[in-house]
C-alpha cells in the first residue's frame, strides 16, 4: 500500500472524493449568493436558511404528498424561487437606495425568523430523507466505497452551475444581467424591464440554494439548523473566490472541498478553520479576491 | 451640560437601589453586561460607520480569557478582568487589521468569517473546554477587600464598572478623536482628502471598541462563573446589532435600552408564550419560549424596513419635529 | 410608660411565636416546586425533553396533585444542550422561584454546571440522562443523586459482552464534550481489562451532521468494533452514514448509549443484533407495560428509559415530602438515601451515600424484523445485570462521601 506523508492513499483518494462531494454544495451555493450580488449588491444572508428550506420542501413533499425525490428536484427550487420574489418585492426592494449594509441586516433577520419556524415546528434533532431508489447502494471504486448518491451529486452541481455560467456569459439574457449590473439605468433606458430583471434573478439566486438543499436532503438530517454554519463558511468562499466572475465562485467552492477534505486527512482538528485561514492569505496577497475584480 | 450630569447621577443611584427594591441582581447585572456590549459595539457601528459582524468574538475571548486567569492561574479578580480585557483588544488588533483592509460589505463578512473562525478555535482549542466550557470560575475578591461571592457586592462593583465603560465612550465620542470617527461615517473620502489617516483612525476605533466588548465578556465571565460557546456564537454578534438597532444607533442611550428589551425579551418570552397559551387555549403558543428566535427575528425585519433609527432616534426626531412644530 | 407597654406587647408576642416555630419543619412558600431543565430542542429532544416533562406531571397527578394542602407544581425548561443556560436557569429558579428540587441533564456537561448550583443552594438534584461518572466520582456532593444510567455501566454491560463475543480490536468515534470523553474512557477500561485494544479514536463536534469522514478513518484503521460513543441524532446519523458507507460488512458497531427512540427512527433492519445496556424497557414487566400504555396515550409512542425515570424520581421526591413532612433538601437527601426504590422503573433500587443510585441494569439485543410482533417490540433481554456488579463499587469511587468500609 503506497504512503503519502505518512497516509495510505486509499485514504487520501476517499477524502478527496468526499471533498469534492462537499466542494459541489459549496460550488452551488457560493454561485447563487455571487449571482444575487452581482445584480442586487446585497449579501444574501438568508442563503442558507432558504437552503433548508428547499431540504424541507423534499421532505415535506414525500412525507405529506407522497412526491418523489426526482420530482422535488425541480418542484421545490421553484417554490424556494417563489419565496425568494416574495421577499424581493416586499422587503428587499425599498432598501436599495439605502446603505448596504440594510439589506445584510434584514436577509440576516429573515434568517432567524425561517430558523425559528422550522425549529418550533419541527425541532433541531432533524428528519431523516431516504436515498431514492434509483442512487442507492455504493460503486467499491477500489481505494474506497463511494455510495452512488455522492456521485450523483457532484454530477448534479457540475451540471446546474455550468448552466449557469453559460446563460450568464453566453446568451443575450446573461449579456442583459451583466450590462444591468454596470448601468442599470442605460438598459432601462434600452426598454428592458429592470426592477423585473432584478426580482427573477433573486428568485434564481435562491433556486439555487433550494437545489441544493434538496441534494443534500439525502446525505445529511434535514434539520432547521442545517444552514447556518455552512453559509459563513460560504461567505468565507466567496470572499476568497470573488465576488465579481461567475466561474470564480464556482471554482473556489470546488477547490475548497478539496482543499477541506485534505486537511480532514492530514490535520483533522484544523478541517473546520482551513477556510477562513486561506480566506486571511488572500485578503492579505490578493484583497479583490482570487477571481475578483475590484469594483 | 450640568443638567445631563444631574440626570446621569440620578439614573446611577436609582440603579443602585435596585436590588433593594427586590429586582433579581443577576438580571440587571445581566442588562449591564450586555449594555456596554451595545454600548461598545455603538462606537464602531454608530459613530465610524463600521458594521461589525463579528463582536462576538471579543465578547468570547475575554470571558475564556478571564475565566482561564482565574480558574487556573488564580489571578485576583481585578487582575482577571483586565487580562480579558487586554486579550480582546490584541483579538480586536489583529482582527480590524485584516477586516479593514476591505470597506462596506467586505468588511462585515470578513469580521464574521475571523470571528467564526476564532468561535471553532474555541471548540477545538482544550483550554476552553470545547462544549462544556469553563465552569466554576471563582469570584474572588475585588481588591481583597470585598467578597464577589456575594450577588449584592457584586452588583455595585459591576454597576461601576458599566459606569466607567460608559464613561470612556461618552469621551470618546465627545472628543476630537470622535469628531474624526463622525466625520469618517459620514464621507469617508472627504475626511482622506483633508489629511486624515482613515485607515489608523478606524483601526483605533476597532481595538477601543474591541477592548470595551471585552470588558462586557469578562465581567459577565465574572457574574455567571462560566465561559462557554454561546458566548462565542455567531447568533451574539447578531443579537448586539439588533440591540444596537432597536435603541438607536449613533445615540448613546440607545444600545443600553436596546439590552435591556433584548435581555427582557429572552427571559420573558417564555413566560408571555404560557399566559398567551392559557388565555387563548392555542397550545402552541406554549411552545414560544424556544422561539425567541422567531421574535428576535421578527423584530429585526420591523426594524430595518420601518424602524431605522431606533427608540431613542425616533423619540429625538419626534421631539425636534415637536419643537419645530411649537416654534412655527 | 409606653416604652414597658411595647415592651410587654413585644415578649408576648415572641413568647406566642415561639412555639410556632418548634412546630415540624414547613414547606416552604406553600408550595412543593419541581425545577426540570433538559435538552428540549436539540439531539436529545426525544429521549427525554418535552414528553420527559409528561411523564412528571403523570407523577404529581398520581400523587393527587398536591401534599397536605399544598399545590406541587412543576417548572420546564429547555437548555438547549448549553452549560450556560442551564445553570443560569437553575440559578435563578432557586433564587426567585423558590423551587425546591432539580430533575434532569441529558447533557454531562450542563448537569455538572446544575449539579454546583444545587449543592451551593443546598437543594436535591436529581440527574436523569447524563451520562458522566464524575458525578458520583469527582464532582460528587451531598445534593446529587444520580439515577437512570451512567457511563460506568454502559461499559460494564456492552463493553464486556461485545469483548466475550470476540470483537477484540476496537476504534471509536466519540462526541467531543463531556459525556461522550467519559463513555469512552470508561469503555477503553473496560475493553483492556478483558483482554482487548483500542487501536484509536476520532473526536466529531457534538450535533455533527455529516461523519462520513470520520467512519472513512476508523475504517482505514482496521478495527474489528466501531465504538459509538455518542448518543440520539449523533448516535443515529453515524449507523446510517456506516450503513450507507459499507462499514457494517467489516466493522461491529457497538452502540455504547442507545434509547429505544433510535431504534425506532433507523428500524431494525440498520440495527437488528445490536447490543445496548439500559436500565428499563417498557416491556420488562406487566408495572411497566401498564405505566408505559399510559404515557402512549398522552404522547404517542411508547416511552424511553430516561421518561420512566423522571416519573420515578419525581415520584420518590413526593414520597420523601409525604413522609418527611418537607420539602427541606437536607431532609429528602436523608430520606432518599435510607429508602428504597420499589416501583415500575426499578425494584430494590437504593440510593448510596455517594448519590449513585443502584439497581439492576440489562443488556438488551435488538430484534431481528421477524421476531419483532408490533411497532416498539424491538429488544429481547440478552443478561440482567446485577447492580453491584454493574455500577463503581465503593471501593472503586473517587468520592469523598464514600466510607472506605
């Protein structure tokens, strides 16, 4: 069996496919909050409680309507999505013109509240989510078992944010987006719907954390606490990754999984803090970010 | 002015009667900590214009702080509380060093990340005791002469020294150093092009601001004999703002009235939820208690779309507009 | 003049107090108050917390609701599994509540910080759910008495058999607090003495979600048994992560503290063959398949271990008031260490001077789906384990209360 530094490389493969498996959330949510910021200039706090709330919906779609995974998929992005507009235009609206610093603090108070309902209606321990049929069982990959579910994972978010990437960079609705960021007024000015433009990218902003609280579903409990530390970890990819370039985020989420489950391997009791470590080495060599442009 | 001496010393004997008037101590005490944490996290928020996100890291810091110099090492408590206090502002050093290096938005995440990156140092590191914290932290004796033990004493000692914290920042803020923080707030760019180093002046504000936050941790380390992970969380730095936020930012009564509805909040929502449970027979009501969440929530969405400038802001607009109404 | 008149007026009515005061001890404030902090919202939520809090109230109304005229009324609270909010809600329960005993834990860490305000306030604290030995060890006091399980008969009971089956090479995975460092100890003593090692352990965070790394590295290690030295949700993801990952093809999994909840929630296909150490099971007998149709009634599934408890110390509080005539803590300690506990929870339970009480433990094996008849039919009594054999003997305790005999 071949050692690196000390370590079997079984092991060392399985962590990093197990980081991958971790890097993919953050690829996708770390995409949803770049998108939503790069639109509104707000810092989405309540990011990760939409994302439980998109765990829920799968849970409560198969429990109370007997709905299957496959379906919930694509249901509950939309209604995590429909949620998002709802926000949008009752509340996140009127705090454009203020400081932004408002928009933080309100996301971060709709956090508390989307945390204290579910806590109060459904307790902290969690519900447990079923594998669907089709993902389960394990693939002996040789060095490791990897159940089929994680791959399909990994595929999922590979596929969702390039998607996006290419609708954002590539068609005449992602150049839209962009040139909405630079001068909103101008391409309101060209006739186009601004403030809807706007609302529908928050709405997919928060699609996105919906997705991908329904790929975890499976993998961890769905519990009203599920977000929250994993959203400044987030914040803490996005700072390094930069805020500016949609591939960046992407990116930097992937390569912090990595990053994260190597460090569970070699320095275990370091694998919570490593990425606000690197997140203090980039802010110290490269303030805008590694893929940042600075605004 | 002499006036405003006058209320202030009136307000300190009324507060030290308190106790004798048979309100529970350690809940005042509880407010007082928890008001020159606001009162702290004011003067950088309120005054330079800095959202921190991350307070809780000094609050967290100077309790382990002093809690670890008391427990193990035995320090006199007067010597514990300063070494707490000390911690949080190297903590706050190092901290807005890094944090100040991005403005706006950047500089609030970056606050949040270092801080939850020190709250999983804690969890980790075996000094603090990861999930069972530091417990049993001896009193001790203030200059030797009076007994901590006791919750009265201890009462009128931690009443002087929310005075004194109190003090400090209404110097501050009263001050030509202050002057300049004002100035920062209100156009950064300005204050650059009349020669000012905004950069050194922020960063003064943060230590100062970290060190007072300090003074708040290791003196509740002192009152609850323990430090643990709540003092650390996330959840406090948000709670400070909001505290911040319902009394008025950029008031310097705000943030004591804002802990002290905050503080009441949390003890006594339990209580509201089962009377409200008993009259309207709703069960679930009974359950509120464990939301204080869902309340503290509620409130901070109130506050930032309809309520911005805080109790103290909106009682100071209603009376100028008072004034100005009986003047025209 | 005056002044003799006062005087007199004053002896009279001191003379007439006194003898109310040599009257027999009071309760005090007129009423008997129950404190109960536990965790109510967080990995232990089931096992104990709100329906833990049922189970009470079924003991003061079997005891008719109040005692010689005065009310007894019970006080809940949720620590949320944090040291802090326990000890500061017991605090102030006692300063201003005037409640006169404390139940509960489900958290080694917040019973230890209850534990130090009940002795400082000199008021009996009756610890259900948490787990740590130190209790009676240690950190032991005149005002603890620590009932249901502790982490020295859970390794007595499933270290032990786990070792006689031939899993002799073992790996944990440890929740990282107080309890979960204590059963692990506890059980590494015990798996040495008879013959086994321990090749390592990994730390997880209490409430983790994910241990799929974790059971990665206790793979790699080789172990014949996975020592599961955590309990509730963390109990219940890391059998369904090593489910899921394979590791029960090549590892025993030895559950070191599991309630019949967990059970329920992975279903006994994940779990069938399981051994576990617990103290009660609703159908050991026909006083406890009757107390436990009850609780069913009020909260929809049959109760745990840690529910019968606290009925059964509450219980035995509001027979020491009955009998003492008080609710004065020096009198109840007192009573509680001379009297026995005979009741659907435990017969011939006794209380010892180190506050451990003892009583026969059982090693229960998960059933298999066959031989399960009905829903909550999940475990099959493997050995009973006898008290003395189970718990610290006196010899062996580190407090300060024990007469060395």
């Amino acid at each position: 069996m071949t050692d690196i530094f000390g370590i079997p490389i079984q092991a060392l493969l399985g962590q990093l496919l197990l980081g991958l498996v971790n890097g993919s959330f953050y690829a996708v949510l770390s995409l949803g909050l770049a998108v939503i910021f790069g639109l509104l200039n707000v810092i989405n706090f309540a990011h990760g409680a939409l994302y439980m709330v998109g765990a829920f919906a799968a849970w409560m779609g198969l429990t109370y309507f007997g709905i299957n995974y496959w379906v919930m998929l694509v249901v509950a992005p939309m209604v995590v999505g429909l949620i998002g507009i709802v926000i949008e235009k009752t509340m996140l609206r009127w705090l454009y013109r203020l400081d932004h610093v408002y928009g933080l603090l309100l996301t971060f108070g709709l956090t508390l509240l989307l945390e204290g309902l579910f806590r109060s209606f459904f307790g902290v321990s969690g519900k447990s989510y079923p594998v669907p049929d089709l993902m389960r069982g394990a693939t002996n990959l040789g060095f490791m078992v990897l159940p089929n579910y994680r791959a399909w994972v990994v595929v999922a978010s590979l596929v969702v944010c390039l998607a996006t990437w290419f609708v954002i960079e590539r068609t005449k609705l992602g150049a839209y987006l962009r040139a909405g960021t630079e001068n909103p007024r101008l391409v309101e000015a060209f006739g186009i719907n601004v403030p809807l433009m706007v609302t529908l990218t928050y709405g997919f902003g928060v699609a996105l954390a919906g997705f991908a609280g329904v790929l975890a579903a499976p993998i961890l409990q769905v519990s009203p606490l599920m977000g929250t530390n994993l959203i400044i970890t987030v914040f803490a990819v996005v700072v390094i990754g930069g805020m500016g370039s949609i591939l960046g985020a992407i990116l930097t989420g992937l390569g912090l999984g990595v990053v994260e489950g190597l460090t569970k391997v070699f320095y275990p009791e370091a694998s919570s803090t490593v990425v606000f470590v690197l997140m203090v080495l980039v802010l110290l060599t490269r303030p805008a970010g590694l893929f940042g442009k600075t605004k | 002015m002499n006036r405003r001496l006058l209320a202030c010393v009136v307000l300190v004997v009324i507060a030290g009667m308190l106790p004798l008037m048979n309100v529970y101590p350690i809940f005042v005490m509880k407010v007082m900590c928890y008001a020159l944490f606001a009162c702290a996290f004011n003067l950088l928020m309120g005054y330079t214009g800095l959202l921190s996100f991350g307070h809780a890291a000094f609050l967290g810091s100077a309790a382990y702080a002093t809690g670890y110099a008391l427990k193990t090492w035995g320090l006199p408590t007067e010597l514990g509380i300063l070494f707490g206090v000390a911690v949080a502002a190297g903590v706050g050093y190092v901290m807005g060093a890094l944090a100040i290096r991005r403005s706006g938005i950047y500089f609030s995440m970056i606050t949040l990340a270092l801080a939850q990156m020190l709250y999983f140092f804690f969890l980790q590191a075996p000094f603090t005791g990861g999930e069972d914290g530091l417990q049993s932290i001896p009193r001790g004796t203030l200059l030797g002469i009076v007994d901590l033990s006791n919750d009265l004493s201890l009462y009128y000692v931690v009443l002087g020294i929310f005075v004194i914290g109190l003090a400090i920042i209404y110097r501050t803020v009263h001050s030509p150093f202050g002057q300049v923080l004002k100035a920062i707030r209100e156009n950064e760019p300005r204050a650059i092009s009349l020669g000012y180093d905004v950069d050194r002046f922020k960063l003064l504000a943060f230590v100062l601001s970290a060190a007072l936050a300090g003074l708040a941790g290791s003196t509740k380390a002192v009152i609850f004999v323990s430090a643990t992970l709540s003092d650390a969380v996330w959840q406090v730095s948000g709670l400070v703002i909001l505290m911040t936020l319902i009394g008025g930012m950029g008031t310097l009564i705000g943030p004591i009235i804002g802990a002290f509805i905050i503080v009441l909040l949390e003890n006594k929502v339990g209580e509201f939820g089962t009377s409200l449970a008993r009259i309207t027979g709703v069960e679930w009501f009974a359950g509120l208690g464990e939301s204080v969440t869902i309340v503290t929530g509620l409130i901070f969405v109130v506050c930032v779309l309809a309520f911005r400038r805080g109790i103290v802001g909106e009682l100071g607009a209603f009376i100028a507009r008072r004034r100005g109404q009986s003047a025209a | 003049m005056k002044t003799r008149i006062l005087a007199a007026i004053a002896a009279t009515g001191l003379a007439l107090g006194a003898p109310a005061q040599a009257q027999a001890p009071k309760i005090s404030n007129d009423t008997i108050k129950i404190g109960f902090i536990t965790d109510g919202s967080s990995v232990y939520a089931d096992i104990d917390g709100p329906a833990g809090a049922e189970a009470i109230r079924m003991a003061i109304a079997d005891a008719g609701g109040q005692i010689n005229g005065k009310k007894i009324e019970l006080l809940y609270a949720d620590h949320q599994n944090k040291p802090d909010v326990a000890s500061a809600r017991a605090r102030e329960w006692f300063d201003q509540q005037g409640v006169d005993m404390l139940i509960g834990g489900t958290n080694s860490a917040a019973a230890l910080a209850m534990a130090k305000i009940a002795t400082e306030k000199k008021k009996p604290y009756i610890v259900i759910g948490a787990g740590s030995s130190r209790l009676t060890n240690e950190d032991c006091s005149p005002y603890i008495v620590h009932y249901a399980y502790d982490t020295v008969a859970l390794a007595r009971g499933t270290g032990s058999a786990v070792v006689a089956q031939g899993g002799k090479s073992w790996y944990f995975l440890t929740a990282d607090y107080a309890f979960g460092h204590s059963l692990e100890a506890d059980t590494s003593t015990v798996v040495k003495a008879n013959g086994g090692q321990v090749l390592g352990a990994i730390r997880a965070p209490l409430a983790s979600s994910d241990f799929s790394s974790f059971l990665l590295q206790a793979q790699s290690s080789k172990a014949q048994v996975l020592g599961l030295a955590n309990a509730g949700g963390d109990f219940i993801n890391s059998v369904k992560a090593a489910n899921e990952f394979g590791l029960t093809k090549t590892m025993k999994l030895a559950g070191l503290l599991v309630f019949i909840n967990d059970i329920h929630t992975l279903g006994l296909q994940a779990t069938q063959g399981l051994y576990l150490t617990d103290g009660w099971y609703w159908d050991q007998n026909a006083d406890s398949r009757a107390w436990a149709a009850k609780f069913e009634q009020k909260v929809k599934r049959k109760p745990s271990s840690l529910q019968a408890a606290d009925y059964s110390a509450a219980s035995l509080f509001l027979n020491a008031v009955k009998a003492t005539g008080t609710d004065d803590g020096d009198e109840v300690m007192k009573w509680f260490k001379s009297n026995k506990v005979n009741d659907m929870f435990a017969k011939g339970g006794t209380i010892r001077a180190d506050g451990r009480m003892v009583y026969d433990m059982y090693l229960f094996q998960v059933k298999t789906p066959a031989e399960s008849k009905a829903p909550w039919d999940y475990y099959k009594v493997a050995q009973t384990l006898p008290g003395d054999k189970v718990y610290t003997t006196p010899a062996e305790s580190k407090c300060s209360l024990m007469k060395k005999s």
